[in-house]
C-alpha cells in the first residue's frame, strides 16, 4: 500500500512538472527524464553488478530504432512492435552476455565498447532501414485508443517509465538476487564458496539493465521523432559513466542526482563562460571523482551524519 501510495504520488508530482513547462523547458525536461532512467539501470549494473560496461547506450538506441523500424517499415501494430522490439534486446543481451562473463574489468569494458562502436557502423550504413548518417525522421506515435499522446500527455509516459524504473530496481536490489549480485560484485570466490551461480547472476543483471535501457530508447524516440547515429555515440556513454560515478554509484539517489546534476549544468555554464564551459565541465567531474569518490549521495549522508549526531 505505502509504495502503491509513493508511486502515484511520484507520478503526480512528475507530471504535474511537464504540465507546468514551455514547449522549449519541456523537451530539456523530457530528456532529462530520460537520463534519470538510464542512469538508474546503469548505476545498477555498473555500482550493484560491478559490471562496466559500455553498451547501455547500443542497447538504447535499439529500442529507439526499433519503433519506427518496426511500426512504419514492418508495419506492426505498436504492443506487437513493442514485444518485438524487446524480445531482441533480450537476445542482443543474452548474445553479449553469456560470453562476456568469462571476462572482467578492462577486458568486459572492450567488448562492450567494440559492441557500441559497431552498432554506430551498422546505423551508418543501414541504407534506408537505419536512414544511414541521417537517421529516421519525420514520423509519429500512433494514436493510442484513438487517443493522441504529444505534449504534456507524452511527458506522463516518460514519467511513468522513469517511475517504473526507480521502483522495479529499489525492489529488485532489496531481492536476493540484488544481493547476490553486490556479493558478486565484492567477492566472487566468497558468493561462489555460498552456492551463488556467478555466470548467471551476471547475465541475468545485465539483460536486465539492457532491457530497461531499450525501453526507455522506445520511448525517446517519440520525444523528438527523430533518431540519428550521433545521440547514441561514446560521448553520451562515458557521459553516462560519469553521472552514475559522481552522483553515488551503488546508489539509487545517487543515479538521479548526478543525471540531474550533470545534465542541466552545461545549461547553467555555457551562457556564462561561452564554448570554456567543457573545460570546466571536465575539471568539476575530475574534481568530485578525487575529492569525493562515495559521490554526491557520500557527501550528503556525511553531513546527514553529522547533523545527528548534533
């Protein structure tokens, strides 16, 4: 009942937001939706999974790519699209997945950043499938019961998704198998000496976090109906790393707070300091990763602590 309770009432709030916005405030908060979400699953397989990998991105830009694919060029009803589209996430992920667990750290991170850059090169070469560098434009959502979701009511199936994310992960994290998967994460010999099964722990989370990452890719691809090579490149996935690294990794609030942070702070310094704001973009996230490697979350439960214990 108490999470039914947060859950709608974290919708409310959300989408009474987007209700509230311009047509310019709200496409910056539609992505920034986004984001969250990614960065939630993404700081579940990078900080509870301990898994880095650089293919949530591909993963998302599969699931962006696959509605109007499938909706305007297979012709498929939307839910037959929808199923489809993550059925092939799911056998994309298991593809990548079940051999790169042999593999850890560094040597994971490369076949994961092989697997991005070459769905970069398929999208660039997917001739009229893919668009090629132009990508897929000029379409639209169908309605939906006769009902048209754009504006506002589209920032409510954004909402709704990000909202779905944080409480299926909370849930999921307080499982056994969230668990498993952080003793996995700390000391794979100890979960394997107590009967965990590492192998599919690992695949299991990253299928997981592939499949949330695809959904909200569905979903982006409406926002703009619009989507091209470039969204989808290795900028916004070490752009990804970063929010989940400096926001608290491991953690949930941690996740919102560095895609929050990182998100709207090249808005708040590019009029300041012009086309200097990357250099400083880069020197704040150096400066949070060594002066405060818990995160922005550490940072506030030290002084949370602190404040107690007064």
């Amino acid at each position: 009942m108490r999470t039914l309770l947060l859950v709608t009432l974290s919708v409310l709030v959300l989408s009474a937001i987007g209700f509230a916005l311009g047509p310019y405030q709200t496409d910056v908060y539609r992505k920034l939706l986004l984001w969250v979400a990614l960065a939630l699953s993404y700081n579940f397989l990078f900080g509870v999974a301990g898994q880095v990998a650089f293919s949530h991105f591909t993963f998302y830009g599969i699931g962006a790519y696959a509605m109007p694919i499938l909706l305007f060029q297979a012709g498929l009803p939307l839910p037959v699209a929808v199923v489809v589209a993550l059925v092939v996430v799911i056998l994309v992920a298991l593809a990548v997945a079940i051999p790169a667990t042999r593999l850890d750290g560094f040597y994971l991170a490369l076949a994961t950043l092989a697997l991005a850059q070459l769905f970069i090169v398929v999208l660039n070469e997917g001739g009229e499938v893919t668009g090629g560098t132009g990508g897929l434009t000029n379409y639209r959502l169908p309605d939906i019961a006769g009902v048209a979701l754009s504006g506002p009511r589209y920032t409510v199936v954004i909402v709704l998704v990000v909202v779905f994310t944080w409480f299926a992960l909370q849930r999921v994290d307080r499982s056994f198998f969230g668990r498993a998967c952080r003793a996995v994460r700390d000391n794979p010999q100890a979960a394997a000496a107590v009967g965990i099964d590492i192998a599919r722990t690992k695949v299991m989370a990253y299928v997981l976090t592939s499949a949330l990452a695809a959904v909200a890719g569905m979903v982006y691809a409406f926002v703009d109906n619009t989507v091209n090579p470039p969204i989808f490149g290795l900028e916004n996935t070490f752009l990804l790393l970063f929010m989940v690294i400096i926001g608290g990794s491991g953690s949930l609030p941690g996740a919102v707070i560095g895609a929050v942070l990182l998100y709207l702070l090249p808005f708040v310094l590019a009029p300041l300091i012009g086309h200097h704001h990357a250099l400083v973009f880069g020197l704040v996230m150096v400066a949070a990763v060594l002066l405060q490697p818990r995160g922005l979350i550490g940072v506030i439960e030290s002084l949370t602590a602190r404040w107690k214990r007064r």
